[in-house]
C-alpha cells in the first residue's frame, strides 16, 4: 500500500505511525472528555496518565515483538535498532499497559473499573487506527488468498510477504472487528449492570475476534506453540479469556450485592 505518507526533505512521515499518533490522540480525547463530564476528573491528569500508558505499550510492544525471534534482535542486540519504529505485538502492549493503568488509577483514587471501562473504548479506539497504519505499512499480513478480496501489495517497502501476491487483508479484518467492538460497547454502555463490565467484555470478546483472525494471518515470524495449530497469541487470546470470564462473575457478583444493599 503506502508505507510512506510523505517526506520532505531527509525526513519521512510513516503511515503506520501517523495512524497510532491519529488513533492515540482520538482516545486521550475520548477518556478526558468522558472522565470530565461523567466523573469529575481533572484532564490535565488523563494526559498524564495517558503518556504514562503509551511508553508502556510501547515497551511491553517491542519486547513481545523481540521474543518472537529472540536469537536474532539479541544477538547482537544491536539488531534491535532495526525498524525500532515498527514492529510491535499488540499483546505485549496491553499486558504492560494495564498494570500501569491500573496503579495510576488506584493512585489518584479514581473509581478504578469505571476508568477501565472508559479505557477499554479508548483502547479500541486506538487499536481500530494501528490496525489501518498496519494495513498501509503490509505488517500482520494474511495467507495467500483467491477470495475476491484479496489484497496484493507491491510496494518494495510494504512488509507484506511475499508481494504481488493476493492476500488475505488481516489488518482490515482486525480493524472492522475492532470498530464493530468499539461501538457494540458504547451502545451496551447506558445497559450496563456494574462497573468493569465494559472492560471484561472487551476483553473476552477482543480475545476470541483475535484467535480466529490469527486463523488468516501469513506473518509466521509471530510463532507458534503448536506448529501450525495454536499461535502464541492464540494461546494468550485463551489466558485472557478464562481470566476475564473469571473477573466478570466476581465483578458481577459484587455489583449485585451494591445493588441488593442500596
């Protein structure tokens, strides 16, 4: 596609990461305006905690991304350098990412499972546009495909592989999947029954879209625990799903007796 969207002079604007720019101020916008209006809180503190939740997606990213083929990006671990700007596994991300979100939260005192619903909108939010930004770069590309509509990239600085090849367009699978999540949930939002419950569904409901998507995906450098029967995120997609499904009944359970009490 357009891995490039511009450049001038010596310096280059990549789509992949003008579209996580796009996407990341999208959802600042949405968690300030949100936790403003709904629960008070400060927004100058949302940019805070914001900046704070990128750099660790960004760390926990890069280093999912290196242990998928460890025996090359550490030796030598010069080799990490390479596409530093690209090259992230989505996964690695969130679980580095809601550690930190969850201790600012608790930090601050805010209602924590209230902003991790308002976060988990935020997050699909952001993904939706990475997912583009993956699209327009040929990273997390499909099996080859006769379907109809098939993609083929061409480009020499696509990361698709291989080029001039039809391909199943995984990236825009995965991001229709995360708009159709993103406004399943804000439409669910005004029904809900306890606070968190957003967050678990986004969760569970993420984690299943993902382990069949990864069914298409052509990208085998992601690996595999079982060689061609269950991927590593497959395996983390079932992980995450068990201990959502956990957390809902709990979190359930406690919104019903609030409920009962009041």
């Amino acid at each position: 596609m357009h891995p490039e969207l511009f450049t001038i002079g010596d310096f280059t604007v990549h789509t992949y990461g003008f579209m996580i720019m796009l996407g990341a101020l999208m959802a600042y916008l949405y968690m300030a305006r949100t936790a403003k209006k709904e629960l008070g809180i400060d927004p100058d503190k949302i940019q805070t905690v914001a900046i704070m939740v990128i750099f660790a997606a960004f760390v926990g990213g890069k280093l999912f991304f290196y242990f998928e083929k460890p025996s090359y990006y550490f030796h030598p671990p010069s080799n990490m350098l390479e596409n530093f700007r690209t090259g992230f596994v989505f996964y690695g991300s969130l679980l580095f990412a809601v550690p930190v979100a969850i201790w600012y939260f608790r930090k601050e005192k805010w209602p924590l499972w209230a902003m991790m619903d308002r976060l988990a909108i935020a997050t699909l939010i952001l993904h939706a546009s990475g997912r583009l930004g993956c699209f327009f770069a040929g990273c997390c590309y499909g099996t080859p495909t006769d379907a109809p509509w098939g993609v083929t990239f061409s480009d020499e600085l696509s990361q698709a592989e291989p080029l001039h090849t039809a391909l199943h367009p995984t990236q825009l699978y995965e991001s229709f999947f995360l708009m159709s999540l993103l406004v399943f949930l804000i439409l669910f939002k005004r029904h809900k029954r306890f606070e968190g419950q957003l967050f678990m569904m986004y969760l569970m409901l993420y984690a299943v879209g993902r382990g069949v998507i990864e069914i298409f995906r052509g990208d085998l450098r992601r690996g595999f625990l079982i060689e061609d029967v269950l991927s590593h995120s497959q395996f983390i997609s079932i992980g995450i799903i068990v201990f959502a499904l956990w957390m809902y009944q709990r979190l359930s359970k406690k919104g019903n007796l609030r409920t009962k009490k009041s």
